[in-house]
C-alpha cells in the first residue's frame, strides 16, 4: 500500500489524539454508526441489501452534515462509489462519516465503510463515498456555514482535495454531455447477435409511498431511502437479464434534482441499457406525484452488476438486444459511459504504483487527467516529514525518500504578490528566462481555462547526449479561500500526435509544481515540488547529493524574474497561461 492509501484510508477512520495539556481531540463532525447484519437487512443469497447499505450510509452521512451545520440537512449529491466486497449476514458494518469541508451552504462528507468478522477478528474495507449535503433554510434566512478547521495531517489532506472534487462535481454534468454526445456519433452501428435477451424483458416498474418513516424531521424523504428503492428495481432488472442474482459493483456520481416529502409516490423505473462480457448497465429513474399533478423527477442513477459464478468470479453475460428508438441510443451511451468509467476508475486511483508515468490524453478523460494531477500535488503538499538538506541564500532543498520514490521540495520567499506570481508562473513558455533546464516550450493544445498541453525541450546532461523532451499537462488552480494556495501543477501525458522522435529522448514527469501561499499582500511563500522519475533524476541528483547548489541559482534567478515582472501589466488573458 502506497503512502498515499494510507493517507486516504486514515482520513476516515476514527482518530483520537492526545493533546500536549492531556486533552483528546476527536473530529466535531465524526459520527459512527454500527450494525450487525441480520436476516430481515439480507437478500436470498444471505448478502446485505445495498439499499440497506446505502440507507445506513446515508444517515451516518447527515448527522455529520448536521453535526457540523447545527440545522437540517438534505443530500444533494453522491460520488461513483465502487463496492469492493459483499457482507454476510451475522457480520458487522462499521460506518464512519465526517465533513471534509464546508462551502457556502453545502458540505462534503466523507464516508468510510467497514465490515468485521466476529468470530474470525478479520476486518476488511467494504467502500469509500463522498456525499454532498446542503443546509436547509431556517427561520432566521439562509444558513451560511462556518468553516472546517482541519487539525491533523490527513484531515488537512482532504480538505485540499475537497475543493478539487467540489470543481469536478460542478462540471461533471456538462462534461459528461459533451463526451456522450462525441462518444456516441464515432461508434458506428451495432452488431446484432442472434441469441441476444430483448431489453424489455429487463423492463421495471415499481411504485412506492413516501410514509413518515421514509422521512427526516423535516418531512423530506431520506436520500438514502430513494437511492435503496432504485436499488431495488435495478437489481430486478439485473436479474431478469441474467435469471442469476446479480452483485453491484458501481454507483455512477448522481444528483438529487428536486425534493421529495411524505405523501409522494415514487414512481421507480429501471432496465438494462448494455451488456458487456463480465458486466451489465442498468439504468434508474426516480419521479414522484402527489394527487393528480405531473410528474416530478427526483433521480436518475446508473449502476453497474456483475453475476459471480461458485468461485466468485465474474461470468460470461448474455447479449441484449435494445428497444427500438429509444433503445438504441441507451445502448451506444453506455458503450460510450463505460469507456468514461474505466477511464475515470483507472486515472483517479490513488495507487500511483499502478499508474505509469505517462497516461495517454484525450478530451473525454481530460477532466479526469486534471483532478489527478492536482490531487497528486496536493497529496505531496500535505506530508509533513520532509527532511531539510541544505539551505542557501534562503532557497531551501528538503528531500522524501518512501517506497523507492524520491521527492524533492524547494522552498524560498519572494517579494511578490501571489496571483502576479501566480500569473508568471503558470505560463511555462516563459519558464526558460530563468530556468536553465528548459530550452524550448510550445503550447500543444489549450484544453479549457485551467489546462493546458505543453511540448518542452531540455539540454542534454552529458556531453554529446541526446536532449529530452516532454510532453505535459498544466493544471492551474486558483484558491478557493484563504486557507488554500494558488497551485500549479505538472505531469506528462501521451499524444499521438506528438510520439517520440529520434532527436530527443522522451522524459517522463509523474508529478511536479508549484504551490503559492499567500503571507501578506506583498510576500509569497513559493514551494516547488518533483516526484523524481528516471527521466527528471539526471537534473538534480547533484542537488541531492549536495555536490551541487545549482537548486539554490536557478531558483534565485526564478525570484529575480518574478520581483523584475511583478509590476508588468502585461498579463494574460484568461484563455492563456
């Protein structure tokens, strides 16, 4: 397990930590839930219900909202969740939720779940969520809530990487539009397979009243509740597929489009939009009506199911054969979501030793690119157990050494306000008037406001060498308050319009860039980070060696340039940087 899951499991689990006055500090927003598995909470196979699972994380989610708002709280949102493993009946699951980080009147909330075998004293990682919760309205006006004070390392890690999720959730909508629409006119005609099941077959229609106990103290259905009815007509659907019980692997991130109250009906719908060798889409939709009034829709969802043979592995699935007009174009959309999903579940991974360097780029996994390579930054921002190495004219050099990955961090102060350096910085085509380590840099392609694929040519380190050149994708991000940094980060990517040449030797960069923390209105705290790769290594082993303070001139002339442009006005425009 890399530092990096340690870090992201840690987060959620229950941390007490002795004061240096004796007190214990246990996060305000912390709460647990408990609950040994009975027969009534199963299905037939003796498996917990994920609708129960879902309804109990829900609520162990809310309280923590509410914990932390002082108010009621409704879920707005739910991130992909991805069930590692079922739970049997008789053993026990173990729910932690805590707010990460709250905006201006919704939060997000971390969700850790756990299952443990009493008998066997084995304890085993079941799923981690993100849900968003917003406060409701109280008497006085609109709650505007008070801000998360992160006290520990891995505390201070999610709420960095809160602001990143939160960015991703607001797009997410769009984006996925976008890449649906391309995805789908470049996938051509179906194949149409004989023995295929027709997909009304998988046809589900259920309805459902809202009673009092579906409901908070605010008459408000429980999110949780909708999400364990979809649930149930999904997996229905599923099974009329396959005439097996299927098992849930994935919730795709869904929305809470509109309200609902007790004395609706909820009207479930669920059918098989796509099936794939080992996996099946089943697509939900939720609407609710009181009375005679048109329907309202409250959620779509979109869940993935696996059939696991006697071994527990995935088995061979049938074909479906889709619905005329409609049909047809569910079925190439999951095609198409399937694709954005591999990608999604591959890019976002924490385990970086899994990754390579490079990741091919393309515009339906660039959202995805750009979370990661900001994450990654953040997540080298966030350790705390660098060592200092040398120290001159104020330009320090600290060193992380940790599962045969070397870091490097340089860290100095200029006399710069920091969106100006910010500003300077970001653009890397002007990097080389103080970088001696970059010759050339071309903009590739601007991908949107925030990032940018850049081609940069390096000197060789040994005469009479081939230079390197890279291939890279800037992300820059912009804090959202006081208690975030301007960020800057880098790392490489694969075009296949630009493959190697003969020229140059390809480097590779996994993660580096800049940080910049604001001090005061005229000083800055600029911080430079590199996950050292084979590719990078040549250019600073010296530095880490200490045979050399090339560090020290290199980011001193990078303060000479920023303090000598720091009043210039020609800055750019918001499409460049």
């Amino acid at each position: 397990m890399t530092s990096e899951e340690k870090l992201a499991d840690v987060t959620l689990e229950p941390q007490v930590i002795q004061g240096v006055c004796g007190e214990v500090y246990r996060n305000p927003t912390e709460v647990q839930m408990s609950q040994i598995v009975l027969p009534c909470h199963a299905n037939h196979c003796g498996e917990l219900s994920v609708g129960q699972l879902l309804k109990w994380m829900d609520s162990t989610a809310c309280l923590s909202a509410e914990r932390h708002s002082g108010c009621s709280c409704v879920t707005a949102s739910v991130d992909d969740i991805h069930f590692e493993h079922t739970i049997g009946v008789g053993n026990v699951v173990s729910i932690v939720a805590k707010v990460n980080r709250a905006f201006t009147s919704s939060m997000e909330v971390g969700i850790l779940v756990t299952c443990e075998d009493l008998y066997t004293d084995r304890q085993w990682k079941v799923c981690r969520a993100f849900a968003t919760f917003v406060s409701r309205r109280t008497e006085a006006g609109k709650v505007h809530l008070k801000q998360v004070i992160p006290r520990t390392q891995a505390e201070q890690m999610e709420y960095s990487l809160a602001a990143e999720r939160r960015r991703m959730r607001l797009i997410h909508a769009e984006i996925i539009t976008d890449l649906l629409n391309s995805s789908t006119a470049q996938l051509g005609e179906r194949q149409e397979y004989e023995d295929a099941v027709p997909a009304e077959r998988t046809r589900v229609e259920s309805v459902e009243l809202v009673l009092p106990p579906h409901a908070n103290h605010q008459v408000s259905t429980f999110g949780g509740q909708i999400m364990a009815w979809m649930e149930n007509v999904a997996t229905i659907a599923a099974s009329r597929l396959c005439n097996a019980h299927p098992t849930l692997r994935t919730i795709d991130m869904f929305h809470f489009r509109g309200p609902s109250h007790i004395g609706d009906r909820l009207v479930l719908k669920a059918i098989v939009n796509n099936t794939f060798k080992h996996s099946m889409e089943v697509g939900v939709c939720a609407e609710a009506y009181q009375g005679g009034e048109p329907l309202r829709h409250i959620n779509s969802a979109f869940m993935t199911f696996e059939v696991l043979d006697g071994d527990r592995k995935p088995r061979t699935l049938p074909r479906l054969r889709p619905e005329p007009v409609d049909g047809g174009r569910r079925y190439q959309e999951a095609i198409a979501r399937r694709k954005i999903r591999l990608d999604r579940k591959y890019i976002t991974s924490c385990k970086q030793t899994e990754v390579p360097l490079s990741v091919p780029w393309d515009p339906s996994n660039q959202m995805y690119l750009s979370y990661n390579n900001v994450s990654a930054l953040k997540l080298m921002d966030a350790r705390s157990n660098w060592v200092l190495t040398s120290e001159k004219n104020k330009v320090r050099l600290y060193i992380l050494e940790e599962n045969h990955m070397l870091c490097i961090k340089v860290e100095m102060h200029v006399s710069v306000p920091a969106e100006q350096a910010f500003h300077l910085l970001s653009d890397l085509r002007r990097r080389k008037e103080w970088d001696r380590h970059y010759e050339e840099c071309e903009v590739i392609n601007q991908a949107d406001e925030d990032d940018t694929l850049y081609r940069v040519v390096t000197p060789s380190v040994s005469k009479g060498g081939k230079g390197k050149d890279f291939i890279l994708l800037g992300s820059r991000r912009k804090p959202c308050d006081a208690r975030d940094p301007y960020l800057i980060a880098l790392r490489s990517v694969t075009l296949p319009t630009h493959p190697p040449t003969e020229d140059y030797t390809r480097g590779e960069v996994l993660c580096a860039g800049f940080t910049l923390w604001e001090e005061s209105g005229t000083v800055t705290k600029i911080t430079y980070y590199n996950q050292a790769t084979p590719g990078v290594l040549p250019y600073i082993s010296t530095d880490v060696a200490g045979l050399s303070s090339s560090f020290s001139s290199t980011f001193s002339a990078c303060s000479h340039f920023l303090e000598a442009n720091k009043d210039s006005l020609e800055t750019l425009p918001p499409s460049l940087f």
